[in-house]
C-alpha cells in the first residue's frame, strides 16, 4: 500500500505487515512456570511457619520459650504465617480488589511483624537494664510498655495506607508495549510518593529493630537473639534496597515476579534467623533447653543478670 495504516494498541502487525492481529492478555497466572513456582513457595514457607508455630506452642514451658516472650513471639510467628500468604494476591488475574489489597496487606502485615521484633528488642534490653536503679526502667519492663509499639507503628502504616487509598488507590492497568503480540494485564500502584514512602517506614523500623539488637549484643547468649534479629534485619533491608532499581528497570510480569520473591525472601530472613536456631535447640539439642543450662550461661561478670520476671512469660 501507498500509505500504512498503523495498528491500534490491543493489535499487532503480522509477518508481512498486512493485516492487524488482536494481542492475546497475559498476566502473572497460576498455570506459568513463574507463578506455579511462587505459589509452592509461599504455600511451603506458609506451612513451615505455622509448624514452627506448633512447636513454639507444644514446648511454651521451656526456658528458651519463655525467655523470649511467648506472646511475641506467638504474634510473629502469626504474622509471618500470612506474609507469606500475601503473595498469593499476586499472582493470578488483576482485578481492582486484589489491586488494592496487594499494597494495603503486605505494607500493614510487615509492619506488624517488624514492630513486634522491634518491641521484642526493646524488652530486652530494658529486660536486662533492670538490675540497674531505676524506677522508670523497672516500670516500663513490668508494665509491659514496650508492647504498646505494636498498635502505634501499625496505626502509623493504616494511616498512611488510608491516604493512599484515599488519594490515588492502586487500579488495574494494561501494558502494550512490553511483550510482543501481548497485553500484560498489571495492577498500577497509583501514587509512586505513596508507595515508596510506605517501603521506607518499613525499612526505618527495620533499622530501628537492628539498632536495638545492636545495643544488646553483649547479652548473656541463652538469651541474646540480637545477632539473628540483627542478620534477618539487615537481610530485610538489602532486599528491599535492592529491590527497588530492579523494580525500576523492568516492567511487565518480571516486575510483579520481583516483588513477589523479595516479599518472600524477606519473610523467609526473618523465619529463618530468628525461629531455626531455637527451632534446632528445642527439638535437637533439648539438654541446652533446660532451666541449670540457661542459669550457667546467664552469668556474667560474677552475677546472675536474667531472672524469670513477667516479660520472659
């Protein structure tokens, strides 16, 4: 022909430029290799958390449980059960609910896994801080205060969430350009300021909760989880740095995949550095589990530093 006539955005050219051919839709679907893959994943880790959680509940008595503070303990491991459930939301066809719950559901279920380990860090360390006079110390352990850190960082994230939603949501969008004779069904975060700041409150009380396991890193070892709280924060906050020129630089179902593996990558740090070493002791090494082993190892500098006060319950 004299003059072409380009193709609309849901056709595509054929081999010989002659006719316009509809694009087929394509999205991150359970039946991909890619998909089939994350969703095992997040099923298996799923199901190892809440076994983790079984054991962590049939041996509640044992010193290195109660020496941990059960009922974060229990939280976090709650927590995580459904983080690694969230991205199930993922994957399959976009639709504008699963859009929204996407962002809202991860942001809101990191923050209370990450303010839980926060809280848990901060108890320690008042936990220990309690043989030193001091009134105000002695009365934020036995009160419980720090457990108040829970609500308020997950109240800080529902807000910022709300103004997110309420401003510029998330919303199904479609990507012509990406793949050839495709469309790639996407879910399109709305407002990028949002987004961002929401995965930069995360990564903030990631370092919060690796600063105060810094500080307690001279703790007796019985009771000291401040070098695996310090390692599952400090591989929380390299995924989600790295991620974000990743996400970045590529588009399509690839994006998706990115978020998906860096929300189970970051979850599995967390299971995996805090629960399996006591996982491994409980269930391996239970005459280091027993209440004359955690007294041996709880003195330092010639004095007993632990007792079995209310936080350790």
């Amino acid at each position: 022909m004299d003059h072409c006539v380009r193709c609309p955005e849901s056709h595509y050219a054929n081999t010989e430029q002659s006719h316009c051919l509809q694009k087929a839709m394509t999205f991150l679907s359970h039946e991909d290799p890619l998909g089939m893959a994350l969703t095992c994943l997040a099923l298996g880790f799923s199901a190892l958390t809440a076994g983790v959680l079984g054991i962590f509940v049939k041996y509640h008595h044992t010193p290195i449980i109660k020496a941990n503070n059960r009922s974060l303990t229990y939280i976090l491991l709650i927590t995580l059960t459904f983080c690694f459930l969230c991205p199930l939301l993922f994957i399959g066809h976009p639709n504008t609910a699963t859009c929204v719950l996407q962002q809202s559901t991860f942001a809101v279920l990191f923050t209370v896994a990450l303010s839980t380990v926060l809280a848990k860090t901060i108890t320690v360390v008042l936990a220990f801080k309690i043989t030193v006079p001091g009134r105000m110390v002695r009365w934020i352990t036995i009160s419980r205060a720090p457990n108040y850190i829970i609500p308020v960082c997950t109240l800080i994230q529902l807000v910022l969430c709300g103004i997110w939603l309420s401003t510029s949501p998330p919303f199904v969008d479609s990507d012509a350009h990406t793949e050839h004779g495709h469309i790639i069904i996407i879910c399109n975060k709305g407002s990028a300021i949002a987004f961002h700041s929401g995965l930069g409150y995360l990564c903030s009380l990631a370092l919060g909760s690796y600063t105060m396991a810094y500080l307690s890193r001279n703790l007796p070892d019985t009771f000291n989880e401040a070098k695996f709280i310090s390692f599952s924060m400090l591989v929380f906050y390299t995924v989600w740095v790295t991620f974000l020129p990743v996400y970045h630089s590529t588009k399509g179902k690839i994006t998706v995949v990115m978020e998906v593996f860096s929300i189970l990558a970051s979850s599995a740090g967390l299971l995996g550095y805090i629960f399996v070493p006591k996982s491994y002791i409980i269930l391996f090494r239970p005459h280091r589990n027993v209440l004359h082993h955690v007294r041996n190892k709880a003195h330092s500098r010639g004095k007993l530093i632990i007792q079995f006060n209310p936080y350790f319950s």
